[in-house]
C-alpha cells in the first residue's frame, strides 16, 4: 500500500528565507508523528505545504501515491486531509453547533456522495466535548474546549490524514494529555489513518507519538521511533545542546503522562 504521505526534495524559500531545504518525509498507516524543532525552523512551513496553504516552489507532495504539489487546499481537502492551526480559528460570533454544521456541510461537499453521516452527538463522544458547550460560542469556552470542537472539525475531513500544529500551546500538560490521548485513539479506531503533530512539549510527544522528527534549517535532520528510548535521548540531546539532563528529564516525565 502506498505510503499515506510521501515528500521528496521540497524547497520553500520566503522572498531570499530558505524555509524548507530539499525536504524528505514520508509517514505510513498507523503513525502519530511528532514534528519539533527551534522557533523558525519550518515545521508549520512543512504542515501548509501539505495542506496546500502554501505551495513549494520545487519537490514533490504526494498524498496517499498521488502527487498533490500543484493542488489547492481544497481539492487536497477531498483526498482526507484535515487540518488544525496554530492559532485557534473559531468565529467569534457562532455557537460550536453552528461550527460542527458548517464542518458537517463542508465535508459533504467534499466528499460528495461518498461523505459519512455524521451525527453531532457522535462528533461530541468523538472529542469528549461534554454536550453544553454546543450552544456555547467562544468566548465561554475554555480554551481545551475550543481545541476539542477544532480537533473534531478537522478529524470529520481527515480520514487519510490530520495535520495538528501546536494543539498543547497555552494548555497545562494535563489538559494537552486529554488531546493527545484522543488523537491516539482516533488513529487506533482508524477514524484517520496517520497524523502529523509540531509540539514544542516533548515529554507529550515522547509519551504518545509513535515517532520524532527534527527539523532543523528547514530538513528533517533526525528521527526517532519513541519506542527506541536511546535514539529518542539523542534526538533530544541535540534539541538541547548545552542541556545535557534535559532529555534524560523529558523521557522521566514521559513515564508519567502515559
Ligand atoms: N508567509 C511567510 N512570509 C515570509 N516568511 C515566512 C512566512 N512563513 C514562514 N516564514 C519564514 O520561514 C521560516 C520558517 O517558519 P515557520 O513558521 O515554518 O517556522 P516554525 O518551525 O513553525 O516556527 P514556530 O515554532 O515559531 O512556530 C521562518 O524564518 C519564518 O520567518
Ligand atoms: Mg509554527
């Protein structure tokens, strides 16, 4: 079976900025993969090449064995690739019901005739959201409940692949453990085949990837398999550089959250 997502030599260069540097990438069925990596060096530049929101300038992006490099978002959108952003992008003005019938609709445009039924209590169940916040807008959320309502707005269009960028950012470990456990159980249901997550807590990913990259000057330096604890310590090591106990703190608090 083809490889859920294949890059080969991608380059992305920003008016002079090398944001992504002859990139090479592939994640297959059943990965949960932790994207990490100093501040600038092209994690969410990869996820928008991905998702199409910004197209590389050479290299291919293939999607499930199909070279998707010149397709717009949407069209990348019909091949069940879901998306959540670094910042959250709820409108301000309408309830979580509102948001999960707009989903709803757009992925049966998407998906066409082909598009699964989805119930908004199952939406709910999915993402453990508790059924009040649906006539919630955002601002009387909190903020774990409005990444779950984005989390399941991007999981209803993401059966190939769902691309998370910073979910845990602003959360307590513990709240970011309640996502992470939902999307490892949205891979082990099958509900999407891989995902792709850039964190900057890595005792999170250590603790629910199934592997590591680094991306370092827009390359994918290193990797490791999470299961591969000395390979996980030197991937970390050369995150940290000067802190030298700092991998050996995030694998102890790995232990931990799992
Ligand atoms: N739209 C853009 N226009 C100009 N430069 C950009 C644009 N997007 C990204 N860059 C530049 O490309 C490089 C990679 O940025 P990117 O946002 O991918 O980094 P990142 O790894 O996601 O960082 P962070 O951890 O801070 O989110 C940076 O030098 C950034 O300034
Ligand atoms: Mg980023």
């Amino acid at each position: 079976m083809n490889p859920v997502l294949e890059i080969v030599a991608v380059c992305k260069k920003f008016s002079g900025v090398v944001a992504l540097d002859d990139l090479k990438f592939t994640i297959e069925e059943g990965e949960m993969r932790g994207l990490v990596g100093a501040n600038g060096a092209g994690k969410t530049t990869l996820l928008n090449v991905i998702g199409g929101q910004v197209m590389a300038d050479s290299g291919i992006v293939r999607i499930a064995g199909l070279d998707v490099a010149k397709f717009s978002p949407w069209r990348r959108a019909g091949l069940g690739l879901g998306r959540t952003f670094q910042e959250s992008r709820m409108w301000a003005d309408l309830t979580t019901a509102e948001h999960f019938g707009i989903a709803i609709d757009a992925s049966r445009r998407i998906a066409g005739r082909a598009a699964p039924n989805h119930a908004v209590d199952d939406i709910c169940s999915l993402v453990e959201l508790p059924k009040v916040m649906l006539e919630r807008m955002p601002a009387q959320m909190r903020l774990l409940d409005r990444r779950r309502v984005e989390l399941a707005m991007a999981t209803l269009n993401a059966s190939n692949l769902l691309l998370i960028d910073e979910i845990g950012a602003g959360l307590d470990v513990e709240e970011a453990r309640m996502l992470y456990r939902l999307i490892a159980r949205l891979i082990d249901r099958r509900c999407v085949r891989a995902a792709i997550l850039v964190e900057h807590k890595l005792e999170l990913l250590a603790a629910f990837a199934t592997g590591i990259s680094l991306i370092e000057n827009g390359k994918a330096s290193q990797h490791a398999d999470c299961k591969d604890a000395a390979r996980l310590a030197l991937l970390m090591s050369s995150m940290f550089g000067h802190r030298s106990d700092a991998a050996a703190e995030v694998l102890q608090q790995r232990k931990g959250l799992q």
